[in-house]
C-alpha cells in the first residue's frame, strides 16, 4: 500500500559544529569569510545599461563582460533563440525594452556561470534557489 509522507518541517536550519580556535575547521570559516567579503567588495555597486553585453550577464559578472577589462571578449552577447516583439506577459506591467524574447548562453559564459555560481554556493551562508523553465531549457535538460 501507499506508505504516508513524512511531515516536513516548516524551516530547517543547519548549523555548523562550533569551530575551535586553531582548528581546521576554524581556518576554513576564516577564509570563507574573507573571499565573501573580497567577493562583496569587488561586486559592481550600479546595475548595468540594458542593452550591454554586462547586462546579459548580470553584476557578479559585469567586468567579464567589459572590453575594456577583458580585451578578448571573454564573455560574448548570447545567441537569440526566439525572438518577439511582445511583452513576456500581459497580466502585468513591463519596461518597454522587456519582451518576450529567448536567449541562450555561449557554452564560454556558461562555463564562467557555473564557476561564478559554484563560488556564490561555497560562500554563501544560506542558500535559496528561485528558477523557472528558463534555466532548464538554455541548460538544455530534457
């Protein structure tokens, strides 16, 4: 028969062992610490012109974007997909640059994603994941 499901709690918090002065554990924290901070620091504090390679790319990766800080074009545009002139959608207001259109990554700055992404995970202190279909269909999973 159907076995009922476990309850699930409401909120579940992990906390780490307490880490002792001199302790391997200590030393990994401490360095934690120190490339969040670095990472917080270096973090561009505008938001980038829409319609510029930084912003397909969003802050963390704002300077890979930059021909100036990156002469070789590390990051390029992404590839339409689709496009459109339509809004994404209809049941609420939009930018008038915002429409419907679909984009997907070079395989480079996907790689420098998941790099970036993979950094931001094993900094962070917690940790939420807000996605749509979007990601799943430029990562190509079926």
């Amino acid at each position: 028969g159907n076995k009922p499901m476990a309850a699930i709690p409401e909120t579940t918090e992990i906390h780490p062992e307490p880490a002792h002065p001199g302790s391997r554990h200590s030393a990994r924290s401490v360095a934690l610490e120190e490339e969040r901070s670095q990472f917080l620091k270096d973090l561009p504090s505008e938001y980038n012109t829409v319609g510029s390679s930084a912003f397909f790319h969003g802050r963390c990766l704002a300077p890979a974007a930059d021909p100036e800080s990156y002469p070789n074009g590390v990051l390029s545009d992404p590839r339409v997909t689709w496009a459109s002139d339509q809004k994404p959608r209809d049941d609420h207001d939009a930018p008038s640059w915002l429409t419907a259109t679909e984009f997907c990554d070079t395989k480079a700055a996907m790689n420098m994603k998941i790099e970036k992404l993979a950094q931001l995970l094993r900094i962070s202190r917690r940790t939420v994941v807000y996605s749509g279909a979007g990601a799943r269909d430029c990562a190509r999973v079926r």
